[in-house]
C-alpha cells in the first residue's frame, strides 16, 4: 500500500537562502557562511581540484608563517579556526593557499623595484647624470612617472588605464598564480565583499600607520557596480554641457597612486602596524552594530575568522595590475618594448 507520507526534502536550499539573506549584509559572517555553501556545491566561481597540501607545521604553522599578521591576529586566528564550521580539509587548504598567494606574490616586488630604478635611471641619463640609484632613490620616480601621466597621456587615457572588471580579480588568482583550491572560493567571496564594502560598516583595513600609502589607497579605491568593476577617479569631465567634454586630470588621487606604486617593490608585501600600536582587528568584526540579529551577539573577534587580511591582498592585486598597465604604457610609448 502507498504510504501517505509525505518524503522529506534532502537540502533546505530555501532556508539556506533565507539565512544567508537575513545576516548582515556582506559582513565576516555572511562571507564564512557563504564559502561554506559554495564549498559543498562545489564552487560558485567553477574552481575545482583541490589538491592535497602538505603542511608539517599543522594549521598553528600556516598562521604563524603570515608575516604580515601581528602575533595577537595570528592568536586570535588560530582560536577562531579550530571553532569554524569550515571542514578540517577544507580550512588547512584555505590556510595554506593563503601562504601561498603571499610567497608568490612577494617573489614579484623585485620587477617593482627594477622598473621604478630603471625610471629613475633613465631620467639621470637624460641630464647627463649617470649615477646608480640608490635604495631611496626610487621614491624620485614619483614625480617623474607624475609628469608622464599629465604630459604624455591624455586625462581620458589615463582614466583607462585605472579599472578592473570585478570578474578580472578571481581570473588573476587562477591563471597568474595558479590558485584554484578553497581558497579561490574564499577570495571570489571577498571580492563580493569588497565591491560592496560600503554596506559592511567596517573601518579601514591598513593597519594604523603615519601617512600609510596603503589607506590612502583603500580610501579613494572606488566600485562602480554599473560596469562592475573597481575605478580610480582619476580624471573627470569637467564640462557640464552634454555636446562637450574637457577632461581634466586629479592630481591628488594620481599622486596616492603613485606613493602606492612605489610600496609594491617591498621591502614587505603588506605593511604592519608599529609593535606599540595594537592591530585592533575587532573593529572590523561583526560586532560594530553592522549586524542586528536576534540579540544573541555574543561573539567576539578571538573566536571568529577575519577577511581583513585578504581584503588587503585583493586591494594589493588591484594596485598591482594598474601599476602593471601603467609599466606597459611607460615603456611602450618610451620605445622598450614590454615584457611578458
């Protein structure tokens, strides 16, 4: 006989979709949750293959080999990850691809350093003065890419070289360097996060530092969900007439750039704050008022996960492609070719 009962349903993707819209909003906890979705359904952004990592130091390894992580964030870490949902598997390949990412990507600022001390070097050629540049000199590439910009690119050009499709972020990750475990699905959560950093009511990700480069940066980067993508203003219209256009260049937002350009060749990836200062990664946690659930806010930053870290290394990326495009019309238009 046909029973009457009714069967039950395997996966609630109703309430999951439900939850997931009911917290806050592009905060920590959405990401957390939303990567643990995307995991078990395989990945969001087609990334597959997670390979097997070999990691003789344990998760407790992989965090303190984080050199751009303070030791209380690197305590606060290891506490948060042995409470995460996340799967053991699936949290020790995130860890180590984090690891990864930073080697590969600190093995890169030496090409930094080369172009800025070749601009130097070739404007002291240009005035007879033959000289090495030194360690400081590069900071003197400033003000010459600076004339570059304004002279030999028009405003409308220079506003091309300065945006990234959002889509263009995860696509860096998996053909530059090659990344394609659980950690690509984190990072395509994070730029989630981050086109949308405006709703998550966090501070400022740079660490607290005098006339830190990289939170200048962080405060003119801007997103433009009409072309989905992230934009520099460098250089508006200033006519407010429809039949004209007279665009004229931001010298101001140029020169934040450009200070930033010059942290890529090092001497670190990602800067840290002064031993004196605390990384107060609490104020970036989801117990800033963002989050209004049901009262039951009882986390704190030690035991949960933080994105901030890799929000810095998506800006980091983002600064690095404009300044790779920048490389390329520099030496294009000063007749040197461009390397691969």
């Amino acid at each position: 006989p046909r029973s009457n009962r009714k069967p039950t349903p395997l996966l609630p993707t109703t309430n999951v979709v439900n939850i997931t819209a009911n917290m806050s909003r592009f905060s920590d906890n959405w990401l957390l949750d939303k990567v643990m979705f995307d995991y078990v359904q395989g990945g969001s952004c087609a990334c597959c293959g997670f390979p097997h990592l070999f990691a003789p130091g344990g998760l407790e390894g992989l965090i303190n080999a984080m050199s751009d992580l303070e030791t209380d964030s690197k305590t606060r870490e290891i506490n948060a990850a042995k409470q995460s949902p996340w799967p053991e598997d699936m949290r020790d390949q995130i860890w180590g691809d984090r690891l990864l990412l930073r080697y590969k990507m600190k093995k890169e600022m030496k090409d930094y350093r080369a172009f800025l001390e070749e601009v130097v070097k070739d404007d002291n050629a240009s005035q007879n003065n033959n000289d090495e540049p030194s360690t400081e000199d590069i900071q003197d590439a400033i003000p010459i890419l600076h004339q570059f910009c304004t002279t030999q690119l028009s405003p409308y050009e220079l506003r091309d070289i300065f945006q990234l499709q959002r889509s263009g972020l995860t696509e860096i990750l998996k053909s530059k360097y090659n990344i394609t475990s659980a950690y690509a699905i984190v990072f395509c959560a994070v730029v989630e996060q981050l086109s949308n950093f405006q709703h998550t009511g966090y501070g400022v990700d740079a660490p607290p530092l005098d006339n830190s480069d990289e939170e200048l940066f962080e405060t003119v980067l801007d997103y433009d969900s009409r072309i989905q993508g992230f934009h520099l203003n460098v250089a508006e219209n200033i006519i407010i007439e429809d039949s004209e256009e007279e665009w004229k260049v931001d010298e101001k937002i140029l020169g934040i750039f450009l200070k930033r350009m010059i942290s890529l060749a090092g001497p670190t990836l990602l800067a840290r704050a002064a031993n004196n200062v605390a990384d107060d990664d609490d104020k970036n946690s989801d117990d800033d008022g963002a989050e209004k659930d049901d009262g039951k806010s009882s986390d704190s930053a030690s035991n949960k996960p933080s994105f901030r870290s890799d929000r810095r290394v998506a800006r980091l990326m983002i600064a690095r492609y404009w300044a790779g495009r920048l490389i390329e019309k520099y030496r294009s238009m000063q007749g040197q070719g461009v390397d691969d």
